[in-house]
C-alpha cells in the first residue's frame, strides 16, 4: 500500500481548548516567577531565568527528540504514516523549545559568567543538535516523496536523538561552564522548595504547551498529506 | 550583595514569549491555509482541471 492510498479523516475544525488551557497556564507561571517568588541572593533576578531555561530544555530533550526518536524507530518498523507525523510534529516543536533555551541561555550566562556565548561542551553539542534539527526540517521540505521522505527523515532524527544522553552528560565529561544539574540528579534537588514549586509547575504548563503545539502540528501535518491525496487524485 | 539584574530576567521571558507566541500564530496561519485549500479542492464549483484530456 502506497502513502498516497492510505485513507486520512480530516481532523475537525473547532477552538484549541488544550491550548487556551495551556496558555492561561503558562501566564500564571510568568506571574508566580516574576512577581511571587523569592530572588536567589547570589544571582539575583536573572537566576529566575531557570524557570523558564530549564523547563524548555528538559521538554526539547527528554520529551520532544525522545519522542520523535521513538516514532522514528517504530516508523521504520511500522510503516505507519502517522507515526512519521508524530516524529515531525516533535521535531518541530522540540525545535521552538530549543531555541528558547539558546535565546534565554545567554542571558543568563551574560549576568553570571560575564559572557553571552562561550563553546563549552553543553552549549556547543546543544547548538549542533538545533542546526540537525533545522537540517531535519529542511530535508522534509525537500525530499517530495512521501515514504522516502519519511525513511530518510527518520533516520535523521534517530541520529539526532543520540546527541541527547551526550548533552545530558557533557557536564560530567568535560570541563564547562554551564552548571551541574541541580534538579536531574540521583540525589535531592539543590533549591529551596518554594523556588521548586515554582519549577515543578513552569514544569506543568510548558508541558501542558508542548502538548498542545504538538496536537495542533500534527493536525497540520494530517491537513497536509490529505491534500497531498486529493491533488493526486485530481491530477489521475 | 543581591546583583541589579531583573532586566535580564525581564528581556528573557519577552523572549522566550515571542518565540511561543511566534510559533502558535505559524500554526495557526499554516492550519488556516490547509483548510482553505482542502475547501477549494472539495468544492463542487471547482474549476475544471487545465490537464489535457487523456493526461
């Protein structure tokens, strides 16, 4: 069975609710960081940077390239058309993510290296996994061909994937600047509870909004290829 | 001493806000424009194809 013959039912036309939901959820967060929680004495405001930093990097990395990895693989295995449309619709989004954490990171690192930028481990093999996934998004738009498409674009994002436990562990393994972690580790969390209470829910609403960006791309991606069908068989 | 820092910290979630807000109004014009095309293709009133007959 050919891509093109696989019958796709359009998805409905209604108001986003996870996403109204996500984005009331999101501003509460903002309110609870900025104005409702304490100011690290050492960093100062910009510590408050972390809700915001960390939140979309454990998303990008641990949810979104896990994900799109994980319907990569079954893709090959599979074949099913929907699992390339998961991997493509966590791709992109994992890609907004990321590019939130590089545009926050130097903001931060301004305040407490004195440096916007520096090519240490974390934040070199965390800028290369954003030119594989923009590289990702590109080779999408330019192999026409859905299967083939399909293949090559999971092969890509498995590989990107493989960066993520390197990113994860290049604290350990090397010199940086960056810091440790001071929430993903074997022991206790290394921050006030009411700070971490201001991170578990950043943790909350930004994966509530993961979620509903990934839901709404995957609908566009489901749009997509039913007129992809239709102009085919218009044009037979 | 506690740095003078919040503009920072302000610049950041502007930031990472527009991304936000950037990437959900993409999605939003992008799903738009699918159903708008999906409409044309489905209408009856389809204007008839410029293909050659027999092509």
């Amino acid at each position: 069975m050919t891509s093109a013959q696989e019958p796709i039912t359009p998805p409905p036309a209604r108001r986003d609710l996870l996403l109204g939901v996500a984005i009331v959820a999101v501003a509460a967060v903002y309110v609870r960081a900025l104005a409702f929680t304490p100011i690290e004495a050492r960093q100062g405001a910009a510590q408050k940077i972390l809700y915001i930093h960390a939140t979309a990097a454990f998303i990008a990395l641990y949810v979104a390239f896990a994900l799109m990895a994980i319907a990569s693989i079954l893709y090959l295995w599979l074949k099913d058309e929907k699992l390339d449309r998961v991997a493509e619709s966590a791709a992109e989004v994992g890609l907004a993510f990321t590019t939130v954490v590089l545009v926050t990171g130097p903001l931060w690192g301004k305040t407490i290296w004195g440096a916007w930028w520096t090519w240490d481990a974390r934040l070199t093999s965390t800028l290369f996994l954003w030119f594989i996934i923009v590289a990702y998004s590109l080779l999408r738009g330019a192999v026409e061909e859905r299967g083939r498409r399909a293949r090559y674009s999971a092969v890509l994002g498995i590989l990107a994937a493989l960066l993520v436990p390197f990113i994860h562990l290049s604290v350990y393994l090397f010199r940086t600047l960056h810091p440790m972690p001071i929430l993903l580790k074997p022991s206790a969390p290394s921050m006030p509870a009411e700070m971490q209470v201001t991170f578990f829910s950043a943790f909350a609403a930004f994966l509530l909004l993961f979620a509903a960006l990934l839901r709404s791309r995957y609908r566009i991606a489901t749009l997509r290829d039913l007129v992809a069908n239709r102009d085919q068989e218009l044009a037979a | 001493m506690t740095p003078d820092n919040g503009a920072f910290a302000t610049a950041a979630y502007v930031l990472a806000a527009l991304v936000y807000a950037g990437y959900v109004v993409s999605l939003t014009l992008r799903e738009r424009r699918l159903r708008q095309r999906l409409a044309r293709l489905d209408s009856p009133s389809r204007p008839p194809s410029n293909r050659p007959a027999g092509a």
